[in-house]
C-alpha cells in the first residue's frame, strides 16, 4: 500500500529475520515524498528524533556534500547519534581517521569508480 500511495521505493525479502521489507533508496524520493511524512505525521516515539537526523543526512545528500571532506564528516557526526543503543559495525572515530584531506572521495557510478 505504501508503494502504491508514495509511487516509490520496492518490497524485499530479508533472510534473517524471515520478514519483508519495504526500502526506498532513491533520495529525491526520500526527499520528496517519505521525510515530507513523517514531517506531517511525526512518530509518536524516540525514533522521531532519528527520522530527523536522517533528513538532515538525505539533505547533505542530495546536496552532494557527501563527496566532500566536510560535508562526509557532518554526515558521520550525525549517523552516530541515531539508535544510540544499537550495534555499529565501525565507530565514527574509525571513519573519520581513515578519512585525509586533500583526498578525493569516491564513489561508485554503475560500476566505475569516479573522484
């Protein structure tokens, strides 16, 4: 019901807990139509907060800061303050050391890395 009123994102099986999925993936998506949601219709719990922060993130996102020292930073600063109680496969101290100015971050195009 959800893909069909939002006219996006798609339905997946999740092997581990034997449950399905609904994913939206494309952030003019999220932007324009899933955030837009839950802005109106606030969750009525803690998890309200961390659709904020991921807002926050899509925005950086969209504006294409990810591809920048600064603006890769900010987003790891802002992840790690989401579901606080939950397991993270690598700190934010990890991330942002492995991360060197004057580096180009790069990211993946089909199946060509770009800088």
């Amino acid at each position: 019901m959800l893909q069909k009123k939002w006219g996006c994102g798609f339905i997946r099986p999740d092997r581990s807990d034997k449950t399905l999925k609904f994913e939206v993936r494309k952030i003019r998506d999220l932007i324009e139509t899933v955030l837009p949601h839950f802005g109106a219709t606030p969750l009525l719990s803690s998890r309200q907060r961390d659709v904020v922060l991921f807002d926050q993130i899509c925005r950086l996102v969209f504006q294409k800061r990810h591809l920048e020292l600064d603006g890769l930073t900010e987003i790891v600063n802002l992840a790690v303050q989401m579901n606080p109680s939950g397991k993270r496969k690598y700190l934010a101290s990890e991330i942002l050391n492995s991360l060197r100015a004057g580096e180009g971050i790069v990211y993946a195009v089909g199946n060509h890395g770009i800088t």
